[in-house]
C-alpha cells in the first residue's frame, strides 16, 4: 500500500510569490522562508469571531507568524474544543494498493470525498492483500483460495463477454457501445473477486474527518488499517501538526462492543464464541437466515404535512405549529396540485429542497457487498451496516446463471466460505478479506425524502448497475405505495418525464 499526499490548501499569497519569483526571479530569500501549509489558513480564520481586522490581514499575520498560528490552533480546537476551525485546511491523498475490504472502511466517513477504480469498468488483475498476521499454513490456503476466486473470475469474464454480445447483436468491436458491453461482463463476474483485491482511491478530506477517520481505523484489528493509519499520519503531520493530534480511539469507541455484548442473540454467539464445528454452524444459520432483500421498516406517517408545514414556514410568517395545524386541514386534493406543481418546475438536476427533508424512511436492506460499495456512497443518509453474513447465502448474478456458470461461482464460493468459518476463532475480522463481492449484509438505511429522490436519480436510472437499480427501485416503489401524492418524484434521471 503506498498513501501519497498529492495537495493541500496553501495561502494563495504563497502561491503568488513563487509565481512572481518564475517571472522575476526576484525575493529568494522570501521564498525560502515561506511556510507551505494550511494551518495560517486555519489560524486566521479561527480570529475571525473576535478580532475586527480584515481578514486578508489576519491571514498574513499567521503566515508570519507561523509558531504563534500553531499555538492558537491548538488551544481552539483541542483545549476550548472549536473543532470546526480544523475543517478549513483539506488534504488530497492518493490511497494505492488497498483492499476492497478497506477502502469500504474507509468510505463510510461522510464528510469526504472518494473516486475509487470501479471493478464495473477495469478489468482486475490478480492483485490482492495477504493479511501478515496469518501462519504461514493459513497463509498458503489463503493464498490458494484466493487464486481459485481469481481463475473463476476470468473463467466466467471469458464465458460472459460472448453472452452479453449475443443480447446485442448489432455490436461489434470497435463500434460506440461496445465497450458498455464488455464492461457487463466485468460488472457480473466480479461478484466472484473476494474483498481482499486491491483497489486504489483518491481522498480529499478536511483535517476534522480526517482525524475521526484515523480514530476509526484504530478500531479495525487488521495489520493493513495499522498500515494505512501509519501512511496517513505520516503524509500529513508534517504539513498540519496543530489541526491532527488525536488520533487513537477513544475509550468509549473502542468499549462499544463489550458494552452492547449482552444485546447479541444466540445465533451471534455460536459464530463468535462456539466450540463448534464451524461447518455445522453454518448449516444450522442457513436454515435460520433468509434472504430479505429490501424493506420498510418505518416511516413518518404525518410526512407530507410536515412538508407543506415546512413550505408555509419558509414562505410566510406562521410558525410551525400553525403550519402544521394548517396543514392538516389542507384538502388532498391541494396538497397534490402543490406537488404537482412542484413536480412541473423540476428539472432532472434539481434538488427536490429542504423542506422534503421533513420526512424519514427507515429501511432494512441485504445486499451484496458489489451493492453496498455503491449504496454507502450517498453520504446524506444513515447507514448502518453489519459484518458480512455468509450465512444469508450470497448474490448470483442471472447472467452467470444464463451462461451456466451457476455451480463454477457457487464451488468458488464455498470455498470461500469454508476459509472463513475455518478460520472464525483464530482470525476474527481478518477472515471477511477472503468473502467476494456476492457476499450479503445486513443494512440499516435511514433517509428524508430528498436524499432518497436523489438516490432514485442516480441508482434507479438505466445506467446504474442493477442490483443497486432493483434497490433503489424497491425503495421507491415501497414508499410510493404508502405516499402516492409523491410517487412520482422519485425516478431516475433516464425517466425523468423532461
Ligand atoms: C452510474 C454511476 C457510476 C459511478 N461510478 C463510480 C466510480 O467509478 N468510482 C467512484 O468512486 N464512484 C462512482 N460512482 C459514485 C458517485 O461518484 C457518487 O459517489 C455516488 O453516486 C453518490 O452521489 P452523491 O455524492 O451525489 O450523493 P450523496 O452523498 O448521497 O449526496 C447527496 C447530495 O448532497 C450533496 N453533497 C453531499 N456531500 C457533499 C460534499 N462533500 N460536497 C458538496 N455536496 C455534497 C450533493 O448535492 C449530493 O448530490 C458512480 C455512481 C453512478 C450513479
């Protein structure tokens, strides 16, 4: 794994300088005593509430003072806890060479930003992360399994492409399209690649996150999170020494776990602490667990008044309880010519706005791990996710089943399968880097309205991958049943009615 730090914010009168210095060659010395970090930017922002100078004189105060910038960012965000004031220095990092299992970790900060190198449009190379922590007898079958995952991959890729060439004929090598096409192939078959794959990421992440992200990857008993928290640290600490400083968890985050143990049911205990026959147990939670797939689990029953309440507020000078009351007294029938108006102004990019996130929707979800890459992506949702439970089964794709590749990826499976079980007891956490991309989890998914729309826009839309597309498209379907007046808002940008 290699973490590169590829930018940082800096002070533009710094980047000013060096410009002037190519042009001029002039003031060498004042270049040399630069200091190249976001920590002034940090400093003289946190003046701002009490000192009435200007701000472009604040900031040049802290570039030349750069011990006393430092000093101040520490005794406003760690000693009076202003920890905002970090947020205004951010970091690009390169993240190459990390498992999928990690970068999943990684991407569920949602005050950051991700690009991660999609499995739906690379072909993957036989490229992946060995846990240091396995004896060298696990370490070979690891290794072997993994391989077997590999091969199985490029079997089915190689069985796939001619399939989805059949679907559409009039496509041929070289013409526009084509490529969409093979990439179906690489989008399906990839379910079969185990989590331990390398991937690599480019982050941008303000000071804050990143701190909490660093916090986080404590909590994760894994040789590579120890890596990539080493990685991280280093690449940045030189740079913003005042803005990172813990970066440990904390002792309720780490005793969690202990804490809510008496909460864990028996089936829980069987896979964690059981004497037994791991085989056994996971035949036994097969017959217990069965494959949910989505479900609303809750909603806001007064939502759509709590909206129109929302809008009389914004518009008017009523407070919400009397919006509210007003609301409830509206007519049905008001209330769907207002969204139908709404609706008519709204174009495919258009936000639905604030006020719809009045509402909540809690939904249950199992996916695969191919599926929750994409679902943890939408930051403005609640998302709870489980380990991975073998037990539940796993996501085939229908193509490989139309190939006949069905019992090729399921014998891969299992073995996958037996490598984790096996290795249960002996290597907590560090058994889920052999489970694929097919494997399921559990998913808490708690969301407004608007973020929901926003995920309809994105994953209900023909360019979506599918198991996110049927997803989304149960989400929506789900909670237009229940709140018809809405229905129509959620659809992907494809269907959208302009
Ligand atoms: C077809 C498709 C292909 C994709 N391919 C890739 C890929 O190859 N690699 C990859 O890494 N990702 C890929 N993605 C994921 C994509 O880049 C987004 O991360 C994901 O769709 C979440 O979208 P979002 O950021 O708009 O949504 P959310 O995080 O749900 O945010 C909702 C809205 O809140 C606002 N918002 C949230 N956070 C911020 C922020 N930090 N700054 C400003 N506004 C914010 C924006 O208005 C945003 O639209 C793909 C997505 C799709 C649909």
């Amino acid at each position: 794994m290699t973490v590169n730090l590829a930018g940082f914010n800096v002070d533009i009168e710094n980047i000013k300088a060096v410009q002037s210095f190519c042009e001029n060659g002039i003031n060498k010395e004042e270049i040399q005593k630069l200091n190249w970090t976001p920590e002034t930017i940090s400093a003289s922002y946190a003046r701002i509430s009490r000192d009435e100078r200007p701000i472009n004189e604040l900031r040049e105060q802290a570039r030349t003072e750069i011990d006393k910038a430092r000093r101040s960012n520490n005794a406003i965000i760690f000693e009076m806890g202003h920890s905002s004031i970090a947020e205004h220095a951010a970091f690009n990092l390169d993240i190459i060479g990390v498992s999928r299992y990690l970068s999943e970790q990684i991407e569920k900060s949602r005050l950051a930003s991700f690009t991660e190198k999609s499995q739906r449009y690379i072909k993957i190379g036989t490229d992946y992360y060995i846990p240091s922590e396995f004896d060298e007898a696990t370490k070979a079958r690891y290794v072997k399994t993994v391989e077997y995952l590999f091969e199985t991959y490029n079997k089915l890729h190689e069985m796939l492409v001619p399939y989805f060439e059949s679907q559409n004929p009039d496509l041929k090598p070289g013409d526009k399209g084509y490529r969409d096409l093979v990439n179906l192939a690489k989008e399906d078959a990839r379910y079969v690649l185990p989590l331990c794959c390398h991937s690599q990421l480019g982050m941008t992440v303000n000071a804050r996150s990143l701190e909490s992200l660093l916090k986080k990857l404590t909590l994760i008993r894994s040789a590579e999170a120890a890596e990539l928290h080493k990685q991280i640290e280093d690449a940045v600490s030189g740079y913003a020494p005042s803005l990172i400083k813990y970066t440990k968890a904390s002792a309720y985050q780490s005793g969690m776990f202990d804490a809510v143990r008496d909460l864990l049911d028996t089936a829980h205990s069987m896979t964690y602490d059981g004497d037994n026959d791991p085989a056994m147990v996971a035949a036994c939670l097969r017959q217990e667990y069965a494959y949910q797939g989505v479900q609303l689990l809750d909603f806001d029953k007064e939502c759509i008044d709590k909206v129109i309440a929302a809008f009389i507020v914004r518009y008017s000078d009523i407070d919400y309880k009397e919006a509210f009351a007003r609301a409830k007294k509206t007519l049905d029938e008001t209330k769907q010519q207002i969204f139908d108006r709404l609706y008519d102004l709204l174009d495919q990019h258009d936000s639905v706005g604030r006020e719809f996130e009045m509402s909540d929707f809690t939904f249950g979800i199992q996916l695969s791990a191919s599926a929750f890459a994409q679902l943890k992506r939408h930051r403005m949702a609640t998302i709870i996710d489980s380990e991975y439970v073998p037990a539940i089964g796993c996501i085939v794709p229908d193509s490989i089943d139309a190939v006949g590749g069905k019992e090729i990826f399921l014998t891969a499976i299992e073995e996958a399968d037996a490598f984790y079980y096996d290795t249960y007891k002996q290597y907590p956490g560090l058994n889920e880097y052999i489970l694929t991309n097919s494997h399921i989890k559990n998913v808490i998914l708690k969301c407004n309205f608007r973020e929901l729309v926003h995920i309809s826009r994105l994953r209900s839309d023909a360019h979506a991958q599918w198991e996110i597309r049927e997803i989304s498209d149960k989400m929506c379907e789900t909670v237009g049943k229940k709140l018809p007046m809405l229905a129509k808002f959620m659809s992907g940008k494809d269907k959208f009615k302009k």
